[in-house]
C-alpha cells in the first residue's frame, strides 16, 4: 500500500515535469527572414563568415544585437521571432556603404517582421566587378574582368589590390585559396580590362576541378569585394 | 506545562539576544582592517595577494598560448585547434578586472591612511601595480575607465554616478609614466629585488609604456579604421615624438643608474649562457622583475614538466610546444646576415650533413639558447629528433610511435626508424616541427616530474628589452647610431663578432632583434599590434614559408616544420649522413587572420549594459 501510494506520488511528479515543459515556454521562433545585399539588384559577393549585419528588437531590459551573417554570394537568412527589429549594417562591414534610410533618415532600417518575408538591402559599393569571366586549361586558370567604380565623389576610394583566387572547395577567398595571383593597385593600368591568370599546383587528393573568384582590396576598406564564384573543370 | 515551557524557551531567546559577549566573538579566520594595518608583515602578505594577480597573457604557466600566433606549433592533442582555426576571436584576449583595481584602489587608501614607517614603500608598489593593470588593460582594450578611487554604492537605486566613461588611449599611456615618475624616488634602488617593484622596474615599464604609446601614434596611422572619434582607440601622430623621447629618457636613466647588466656568466658558451640567463636565480644582473616560484612551498611551475623532451622525459609526457621554423630561420648568421635553412642544393639535391647541428651552426647564439635543436643537449642528454630513414632512392621508412623499429631492406632484424623525441606528424608530445623549446626550461633534475616541478622564475622585465627599447626610441627619433650603440651589446652577448653600425640599423632590424631577443617572453602580440602589423604578417593567406626572414612585413599565418632524416643507402658515401625536408604538420590546416578587430579585444555586451557610457571598439 505505502509502496503503491510512493510510486504514483512519484508518476504524478514525473507527469508535472513533463507537462511543465508546455506552460514556461516559448514556442520557437518560426518567421524567416531572408534577402541579398545588392547593389541596384545584383548581388554583392563577400567572404564567408566574415560580414555581418546587426538587428536590434528595442524594448527589452538589456540590448544585444543579433548579428547575421552574409553569405559569399550576398545572400543571408535569419529565423526570428515576429517583432519590429532595427536593422543596421555597421560602417566597418562590407566593401560598401550603407544608404541613408528614407524613412528613419540614418543608416537605420526599420524592419517590421509578421510572418517570413524577403528584403534585399541595397548599399552604395566601392566598386562593382563586372563581367567577370573565367576559362581553365592546361592546369591555369584565366580570368578577366571590369572593375567599375561606383563611388566617385572625395569619399571613394582607390584598389589597394585585386586578386584571382583558386580553391579546392566551393569556399574560395585569401584563406582557403590554394593558388593566386594579385596585382597591386598601383600596377593597374586599366581597371575595366583586368586580366589574371594561376597556375593550379598539385592537389591531394587530387581532382579536376577547382572553384575560382577574383577579389578586389579597397584602400582603407578591411573586406573584399568578390566576384560570383566559378567551378572550372580542366 | 506546555504553554510554560514555550513561554520559558521564548525568554530564553530573548534574554539570549542581550548576551553581547557571547555574539560579539573575535573572529578567528579573518584579519580585520585595524589588525592588519599596524603590522608591517602582515601588510606584505596583503601585497603578496596583489602581486600574485599580476595579469600576464603568455607566461611559463600558460604554455599553450604561445601556439596562438607564428612563434610555436602546440604539439598536444587539445590544442590543436590553435592551429586549425582561422580566425581570432574578438573578444579573445580581452581583460576587464575592476575588481583587483577596486582592491589596490582599497589598498592604497587604506595606505594613505595608516601610520606605518613603511608606507611610502607600500603605497609606492601598490601604485606600481595598479598602474601595470591600467597598462595591461589598454594594451588589451584601448582607453578604459580610469578609477583611482574605491567607489561605493550609496543604495539609492540609481547607479548610474558610478559610471564612467571611457578615457582616451593616450590618458592611460599618460597615467602610467606619470605614475613611474611619481614613485620611481620611493622604491628601492638596488637591482637584488627581483619579484617586487624597484627604481628600475619602475622606470622599465614607463620605458615600456612610452614606447607603446609612441608606436601606436606613429604606425596608428596606416589603419585609420583602428580609431575611435572620442580617442579610446587611436592616438594622433604628432604624440609620436614626445613619447619616443619619454621612452628614451627613461630607458636612459635605468641603463645610467648602473643597477643592471647583461648576462654573461658562462662567455664560452654562449647559447648555454643565453638559457641560463632565464633559469639563474643567484646574483642575476640582467632580471628586474619577475613572478617567483618555490619548490615544495605549493608555489610552482609546470613548462619543463610540460614542455620537455620526450626521449629523456621524467614522465610520459612533454614536449608540448614546437618552436616553428619560422622562429628558428629567423636567428641571423653570424655574419649579420639572413637566410632560410638551405637543404638542397641548387640542382634541387638534397645537401647532407654528418651531424645534424651542422645545419644550425654559425648562427646567433641566441637559436640553440631559445630552440632545444636536433642533435643537441638538454640535461645532458643528446636529443633523439629524427623523422625517418631515407632510402637511396628517396622513399621513406618511418614509424608511427616514438622510436618504433621496422626492419629496413637488406636486414633480417627490425632497427629502430624514428626518434624517441618523433617528429612524428599527429603524435602529440613529439617534436611535430622538429625542435622542442629551451627557454625557461629548468635543467634541475625532477623538474620534469609532476610531484617536483620546477621553480624556475617567470621573467617579466629584463634589461636586454630595455636596451632594445632605448634602440628603438633612439631610431625613431633619427638617432641611429645611438640606436646602434645599445643594439650592439645584445648582439655581442649573443655571438656577434661584427658591431652593427648607423647605417644598418632600419626599422626591420628592430622587429627581427625583438622577434629573436624575446621570443617566448610574452611580447610578440603586443608588439606586433603596436606597430600595426599584426594584420599584414597574420594575414589569412596560405602562403608558403617566407624566404626574407629579415623582413618585417612578410606573411607568417601557418606554422612550418623542418625534419631531419638519417640516409640509410649501405655502400654509398651518403649512409649514416643527414638530409632535412621542410614540412608543414597535418595539424597546421588554417592560416592565422587577424582582422582589424582584433587589434583592441571586444568590451562584452554585458559590460556595455551596465554602463551605457562604454563605446564600443571598432571594427567588430
């Protein structure tokens, strides 16, 4: 009898913790939140992991941003709860600048989230790359390309550097390239007529492809700016 | 009866309450302020806490986090991922300890307050150290709050007089030499004291603290990016010059106050003499300040446990870090002059030695004092690093444990094929890069065994970095032959026959004498984040080992290995003879990439919460 009274005392308490779990709470967070970084609609490619954006939900006891990072194709994508965040690129993020807002009238974009939604974010590049063509053969690989730029008043910039990166897998900027070629800003004679060329070195374990992309330094910008990337078959 | 008895006992309490005698007890654990503070001794044990909290990033008690950077490949199964990742943290490196500073805040109010003979020496050192926290921490962070009181909160509910603002990075420079000025007169002047504050620690770090700031004025502006407008990170240019001669007069007052000299107790031996300058605790006149240890007083230290060879290790374990090749290389011939380790020839053969230290001789004595060489001597054991057998026809005959035995062709019994110290690629323990690290190591036996330890002494300020800040201070301010003139006596201390003169001294050679002189002291972050190269050397890019070891701006993110092979080709000239190949360990699978938000460490969110004045640092 004692030992039965026990055991159900003890299934009671177990089935309080179980349904506990319902009442305290909160149900995931469900709203996608997705989009590209485009400069007049096309996209703008940075490195991977390493150009955030920052959204702010005002309102709470503590502030932290949730950061969001940028894909190498200009693309992002954010689960939230619904809510009305704050979005801000910071100034030192991206090769690009943010637009003033015309609603908040600063770099601040509000962002009402009711359900998933697609918002592209349109900034002002240093410089676009544009028609960015590679070929591969004989163990090089080639590349051409226009560099435009887009920033022409005293605030532009110059390019410190522009590169042709090679990479084993689909992740290709300066630390995973296994080969690359740069030419200095200085020795850029005509920036809409840019030509780079690498040789592949030996992979192991070896294969006969590689992934390539060229990226563009801007003086005084920490982050690249980098073309769509390329599989090339030789 | 009941309600008697209750009643009784409720008296009882009552009347308990009004016995302050027996509530009102002496503690017996605990020393309280008036105790304290009529007992010069037990003053100096209050200090001795204080002392010991010191912060120190790298340091013969935090092996590992010489594997963070160029300088050594951590050959331990836990810390490889120094190697494998790619990117620092920001909040890496990051130190906000306001409550040692509210303690030495306490302390030196307290001080001020007592009426001790010995004050002024205590205040002198307690104001010692808590300008070395303000020192550490805008090395770390950039301009920081800057409290020189204990504050209290008055429990009204409403903090915020407490907050403070951010002071500028140049304040917090300014503080700390104002602060050696101020108590340089009441320290003591003798250089016997070693792990308490001095005249000449004193005026070693302003040295130090000066020559920081002059760096950061000077080469902040090639990342303009790293600056805040309010001045908590960045300091302008036209500062440059005063600090640089704030630096030299300071440095030039120690190395005038004669207290202090280089090393050279064993000038025969220079390389030996170089490792003993670390581990020497009598008489030594080159250490002004350390961290202190004993053995058998619970104060000791675990780098020989931890980092000795494993062929004549007191325990199954060591050899925990790996100097890279990119260190070793960088030690000049001693003809002044730089060059990578030359294994082949030009016809792309490979070059064979008979011992394998002929690869490593004519160079700065300072390499086999730094670097536990193959083929060299640590507690009078020869090292036993060999990665293989190398066949005539160049393959390879190795094992996969320390001195593993295959039978080579030809034989009929299996010989040993790798050395008891490895290299063998993933073993952790073995000498991954082919070197093992000799600095600081403790030739005393049981100083490898985890019951002794070793009580070698962690050196924090030495007169060597005086002198070499003196040089650089003299060069920036374009005085190079004086630059020249306090470079030369490290340079003769550590084998150099030919003096330096005005004309070789550049701003690449300080970098490279620094990188040499002080590896494995705990600058080499410092360093390369004051003259903002720390983004240009760590850069992120996979390139392979520089061939320009002398230049100071060259890419260094992947930490390479060179390995020496015994030729086994019976009947040939070559047999018996040594080859070496340049490696890079399967751990070693990312590039280093400093970002510029690394270069001040990220102020924690919880932080800039509590205190809405803390701006944020740049770039993270």
């Amino acid at each position: 009898m004692m030992k039965q009274t026990y055991l159900s005392a003890c299934f009671l308490g177990l089935a309080a913790l179980v349904s506990g779990c319902k009442f305290d709470n909160y149900a995931a967070p469900s709203s996608e939140f997705r989009g590209r970084i485009v400069y007049k609609g096309e996209p703008i490619g940075v490195e991977y992991n390493n150009v955030n954006f920052e959204l702010w939900e005002p309102g709470w006891g503590k502030s932290g941003a949730i950061n969001v990072a940028v894909n190498q194709d200009g693309s992002f994508s954010s689960v939230l709860f619904d809510g009305t965040y704050k979005l801000v690129i910071p100034p030192y993020q991206g090769p690009f600048k943010s637009l003033k807002n015309t609603e908040t009238q600063s770099d601040t974009i509000p962002l009402a989230m009711r359900g998933s939604r697609t918002l592209d974010l349109e900034v002002l590049p240093y410089y676009m790359i544009r028609n960015a063509k590679f070929s591969g053969g004989e163990g090089k690989v080639g590349a051409t390309c226009a560099l435009e730029k887009i920033i022409t008043d005293a605030s532009g910039k110059a390019i410190e550097r522009v590169s042709l990166y090679v990479s084993k897998t689909a992740f290709v900027d300066t630390r995973t390239s296994v080969a690359s070629q740069t030419i200095e800003g200085k020795d850029l004679k005509d920036p809409s007529a840019v030509q780079l060329q690498v040789t592949i070195p030996a992979l192991t374990p070896s294969q006969n492809y590689v992934f390539a992309r060229i990226g563009v330094k801007v003086a005084g910008v920490e982050d690249l700016l980098l073309s769509p990337i390329e599989k090339i078959t030789y | 009866m009941k309600k008697i008895f209750l009643l009784g006992s409720f008296l009882l309490v009552l009347a308990g309450c009004n016995d302050e005698k027996f509530l009102d007890k002496e503690p017996t654990n605990i020393l309280n302020d008036a105790q304290v503070w009529q007992s010069p001794t037990l003053v100096l044990t209050v200090l001795a806490d204080l002392y010991d909290r010191y912060p120190d990033l790298q340091s013969v008690e935090k092996w590992a986090e010489y594997a963070n950077f160029d300088e050594a490949f951590a050959s331990a199964a836990s810390e490889y991922w120094r190697s494998r990742n790619s990117e620092y943290p920001y909040d890496w490196w990051n130190y906000w300890d306001y409550g040692l500073l509210r303690e030495l805040n306490l302390f030196i109010q307290k001080c001020e307050a007592s009426k001790l003979t010995e004050k002024s020496l205590f205040l002198a050192e307690a104001r010692y150290l808590r300008a070395s926290v303000y020192f550490e921490l805008v090395k770390r962070m950039g301009g920081v709050p800057l409290i020189l009181e204990p504050m209290e909160y008055n429990f009204s509910g409403d903090p915020t007089y407490l907050q403070h603002a951010r002071a500028k990075e140049s304040e917090i420079y300014d503080f700390v030499i104002a602060e050696m000025e101020a108590i340089k007169a009441d320290l003591p002047a003798a250089a016997s004291t070693k792990s308490r504050a001095t005249k000449g620690l004193a005026l070693a770090t302003e040295a130090r603290a000066a020559l920081y700031a002059a760096s950061i004025a000077k080469y902040g502006v090639n990342t303009p990016e790293v600056s805040l407008p309010g001045g908590e990170i960045g300091i302008p240019a036209a500062l440059a010059a005063g600090y640089y001669q704030k630096a030299l007069k300071a440095a030039e007052e120690l190395i005038a106050g004669g207290q202090y000299a280089l090393y050279l107790k064993k000038p025969t031996d220079l390389q030996d003499n170089f490792a003993s300058l670390f581990t020497d605790k009598s008489n030594n006149p080159e250490v002004i300040f350390v961290k202190d240890f004993k053995l058998k007083s619970g104060k000791i230290q675990g780098w020989t446990l931890n980092n000795q060879p494993r062929s004549s290790a007191e325990e199954q374990q060591g050899g925990r870090i790996n100097p890279s090749l990119n260190l070793v290389q960088s030690f000049e011939k001693l003809d002044n002059t730089f060059e990578p380790f030359a294994t082949k020839d030009a016809g792309g053969n490979y070059l064979y030695f008979n011992n394998p230290l002929d690869l490593f001789a004519n160079r700065d004595a300072r390499l086999g004092g730094t670097v536990i060489l193959p083929g060299s001597q640590f507690k009078a054991k020869t090292l036993d690093i060999w990665a293989g057998y190398m066949l005539a026809d160049g393959s390879i005959i190795t094992g996969d444990n320390f001195g593993a035995r295959k039978v080579l062709p030809g034989k009929t019994t299996d010989d040993q094929v790798v050395g008891f110290d490895g290299p063998i690629d993933g073993l952790e323990y073995s000498a991954q890069t082919g070197f093992y690290v000799r600095k600081f190591m403790d030739p005393a036996v049981g100083s490898g065994q985890i019951g002794t330890q070793s009580d070698v002494w962690w050196v924090r300020y030495r007169y060597a970095e005086v002198l070499l800040n003196a040089a650089e201070a003299a060069f920036e301010l374009g005085d190079k032959a004086k630059a020249a003139g306090y470079l030369n006596p490290v340079r003769r201390r550590a084998g150099f026959q030919t003096d330096l003169v005005a004309a070789d001294i550049t701003f690449d050679r300080l970098v490279h004498e620094r990188k040499v002189e002080l590896a494995f002291e705990g600058h080499l972050l410092w360093d390369m984040k004051r003259w903002r190269l720390a983004h240009v050397v760590w850069n992120g890019a996979s390139t392979p080992l520089t061939t320009q070891p002398g230049k100071a701006t060259e890419t260094s993110t992947r930490m390479f290995g060179l390995w020496p092979y015994k030729v086994y080709a019976p009947g040939a000239a070559t047999n018996g003879r040594w080859v070496f190949r340049q490696i890079i360990p399967a751990n070693v699978t990312n590039p280093h990439r400093f970002r510029l938000g690394n270069y001040y460490s990220l102020i924690s969110e919880e932080i800039r919460n509590n205190n809405p004045k803390i701006v944020k640092n740049p770039n993270q």
